[in-house]
C-alpha cells in the first residue's frame, strides 16, 4: 500500500503548514516520543494520484489543517543512516498556506499540534536529530 521510489526507499510526504502572515509553522507531537515534535508526513499510498495528495491528506489526519500548496520544497534523502531501519525514506515536502485549522481531527487522541517560530523549530528539529525536518523548514518561506 506504501509507494517506494525506484531504489527502494519508501516514499514519505509531508508539509510545512505556514501560517497566514508566514511567522510560524504547524507541528505536530509525534506518536513515537512524548514531547517530540515533527513536520506533519506518512507513507505516499499507492492509490494517491500525486505526493500532492498523499501530503494533504497528512496534513489533515495529523493536524486537522486544510489548505493550499503553495510551493513544492524538493526531495530530502533519508539522513539516517540505521541498519535497524530496513527501508531508507525520501521525504518530500511541500508548503502549504494553512486556509483552516479545525477543533477536531482523525489523530486529536493521538497527537497535540502547536505553532512554532522559524527559530523555535529549527531548533526544536536540531536537538531532536532530524535534519530532514530542519532542511524542509529552512527551504521554505516562514520569515526568519
């Protein structure tokens, strides 16, 4: 059901949800760590027309955002280099200018969301260890 690129690596889509006077990004708690917080991204699902969609539709099930892709943010090999993980990822990412934040969505049991500055996430995404999130926010146009 997941899409993989033609090395293998499993497809991952994500966003960097700005908000409307561009200051801040959406992020999301992750379900894998308390207190962690990541870009909102899944599995590119073989039945999804484009990256497009499968980022949205992420964006909605993690978020409860819904919006406008504004502009694709480019291909970002997996960093990890893990021999635990079986498949690398390639993540791709794409702004999205938030049109709506709503009070209830698939995974609000799961995951809280909360907005952060340009400065909070590029260092929340540094002490974490994700430079893929970090390279993402960084290609994107929040205001430094």
């Amino acid at each position: 059901k997941t899409g993989y690129a033609t090395d293998g690596s499993r497809l991952v889509c994500g966003v960097v949800a700005v908000s409307k006077d561009k200051r801040k990004i959406l992020v999301v708690e992750s379900t894998q760590r308390k207190n962690h917080w990541v870009l909102p991204k899944g599995g590119f699902e073989t039945d999804e027309a484009t990256p497009e969609d499968a980022a949205l539709r992420e964006a909605w099930e993690e978020a409860g955002i819904t919006g406008r892709i504004t502009r694709a943010l480019g291909e970002i090999p997996d960093p990890r280099i893990n021999a635990s993980i079986s498949n690398n990822s390639l993540f791709m990412f794409f702004e999205v200018d938030v049109e709506r934040e709503e009070a209830r969505w698939p995974e609000m049991q799961k995951r809280m969301r909360r907005w952060l500055t340009f400065d909070e996430a590029t260092k929340c995404f540094q002490q974490m260890g994700r430079p893929e999130l970090l390279e993402a926010v960084k290609r994107s146009s929040v205001l430094r």
